[in-house]
C-alpha cells in the first residue's frame, strides 16, 4: 500500500513537473511570436499605426492571448527595444573588448561586426533607426534605452578615435566626438539605403565604399 502510494506521488510531480514545463514553454513560444509580429508591424507600419489586433492576427493569437502576456503597446515595445540592446549593444561592447590591433584595425572589425548584425537582423536595426528619427513615441524608457544604445556605439568610436591619435595612427584635426557621431550616421544611413535599395546594391561593396572612405580620412 505503502508503495503505490509513493509511486502515486511521484507520478503527481512528474506530472505536474511536466505541466509547468509546458506552460513555461508555451508563454516563451507566445511572446516570441508576439515580438515577432509587432517587430514587423512597427518597421513596415510605423508605432503609432500598429495596433494590438493587428499584432495578435500576425501573432496568429487572439488579442486577448496578446493581453494576457502584454496590457501596453508602449510595454510590448520597451521589451524588443531592451532584446535589441541586449544583443546588439553589449555585444558589440563585448566584441570590442576582445580587439587588438591599431586603431584602424579595431574600427574595421567594428565596421564589419555592424554590417553582419544588420545583415542578420534588419528589422531590429530599422527599428532604432526610426525610432532614433521619429517622434511618434514619447514613452520616456523607449526613449532613454535608444539613447544609451547610440551613446554606448559612439563612445567607443570616440575611445578608439582618441587612443589611435595618442599613438600617431590618426589625424590629430579628427574631433572624436564628431568623428563618433558620423559613424553611427554612415551605418544608419547605410542601412537606410539597403534597406530600401537592397535588390539594387551590391552590399560587400557598398561597405567596402564605407570601410575605404573612412580610413582614407582618419590618415594622420
């Protein structure tokens, strides 16, 4: 008796084991496709024109199910906004890190570290690009997150740019700050571009056009 009673039990744990296993999965299964959908809503629609049912439809939830897991547009889209962050910023903080090399160098690996993100992940970089230029948001931790992306990206152009010219490798007349700025400009605009254009450029060379200008310029 003793021992059914115990295998009883244990059936109940594994079971119920099982059961939040489930659900975890489910909830991580319905958020990704919630991003998912509101992502490409947001870039091909803009913010503001996107609405929840239109989410769930592309979610293939109904706006209910989106509720149960998002109660604010603003909400849904702070979260994809952080994921950005998360994967492209501190990547690229970690990427820089682990450079050596002269100043040129480790800004060219920057350059290509970019361009195959955005290769990888256009819609995520359209995103803060038109969020960057766009005031059809005012919700403050959207916008304060973008701006510590672009912050972050600049200032370790600018560290590179004020390291390179200590040692003789760049144009002491190159201000950092300005020289920071117009790098993140020329990828955003590039993006821009390809995305727009993509089936009408040649994208190694497109970059290759970035990559060879700007280091034509940072020449001491």
């Amino acid at each position: 008796m003793a021992e059914t009673t115990s295998r009883t039990t244990k059936t109940s744990q594994s079971t119920k084991q099982t059961s939040r296993r489930t659900n975890q999965e489910l909830r991580e299964v319905s958020i990704t496709r919630i991003h998912d959908a509101a992502l490409s809503l947001f870039v091909r629609n803009g913010f503001a024109a996107t609405t929840i049912e239109q989410i769930a439809s592309a979610a293939k939830l109904t706006k209910g199910g989106v509720y149960f897991y998002i109660n604010k547009k603003e909400l849904l889209l702070l979260e994809i906004v952080e994921t950005i962050k998360r994967r492209y910023v501190e990547d690229f903080v970690q990427m820089n890190n682990g450079l050596t090399g002269s100043a040129q160098d480790r800004l060219v690996a920057l350059m290509h570290w970019q361009v195959n993100f955005a290769r990888e992940n256009p819609r995520e970089i359209m995103l803060l690009v038109l969020l960057s230029i766009t005031k059809e948001v005012s919700f403050k931790p959207v916008l304060q997150t973008i701006s510590t992306i672009y912050r972050m990206i600049q200032d370790i152009v600018a560290e590179i740019i004020e390291e390179g010219q200590a040692r003789g490798e760049i144009a002491t007349w190159m201000k950092k700050q300005e020289f920071a700025a117009f790098f993140v400009a020329a990828h955003d605009g590039m993006m821009i571009e390809w995305y727009r254009r993509k089936k009408e450029i040649d994208g190694k060379e497109f970059v290759r056009v970035w990559r060879e200008l700007t280091l034509r310029g940072l020449k001491p």
